[in-house]
C-alpha cells in the first residue's frame, strides 16, 4: 500500500493545470433573420466554447478562447484523474492505518 501511495503521489506531482467544471462546443444563431444560420443548422456560427463549473456554491459559465478551451480540456481530465488517485490514495491509507492498528478484541 505504500508503494501504490508513492506511485500516486509521483503522478500527481507531474500534473500542471487543474480545473473543475466542463467544456461545451457550441454553434449558435446570430439572431438575424435574413442570416443563413435562422434556416440552415449547418450555417451556424461557432464553434463558440463555454466552461461551466460550480463557484461559490452556484453554477458559472464562461466563453473560453479555442486556445484556453484546448488547455481547459486537459486541465479538466487532469482534475477528474487527481480525484480518482486521492480516492485510491484513501483506500490505500486506511488499508495501512488498519494493519499498523489493529482493533483490539
């Protein structure tokens, strides 16, 4: 167990951005009706990014730059891949916390 908790604690370590929320692609009408996109799905203008994530305890979005959507996208998965080793990291310790401490009968 403490192996498998230095081996998380290594990959952890090599992570850089992390960021909650998610990434929306979205291809939006403009609003004018004599434009292609009031007719034609495909005329929509876009792709247009937004990140959404919980603040303060609410729901905020934000439109992100192609560029920041790219670095958002893999600071998200660095996010949810954080979480999955902590989880791990957890079970891992109570394992050791168990064997160094037996309960007593």
């Amino acid at each position: 167990a403490r192996t498998r908790i230095a081996r998380l604690r290594e990959t952890i370590g090599t992570l850089e951005l992390l960021c909650s929320g998610s990434l929306s692609e979205r291809m939006m009408k403009c609003g004018k009706p004599t434009c292609g996109c009031a007719t034609d799905p495909s005329a929509r203008h876009g792709p247009y990014y937004e990140w959404g994530r919980m603040r303060a305890g609410k729901l905020t979005h934000r439109y992100v730059t192609p560029e920041q959507a790219k670095a958002l996208r893999q600071a998200i998965e660095n996010h949810r891949l954080v979480k999955k080793l902590l989880r791990a990291w957890e079970v891992d310790s109570e394992r050791i916390i168990d064997a160094e401490n037996p309960k007593e009968a």
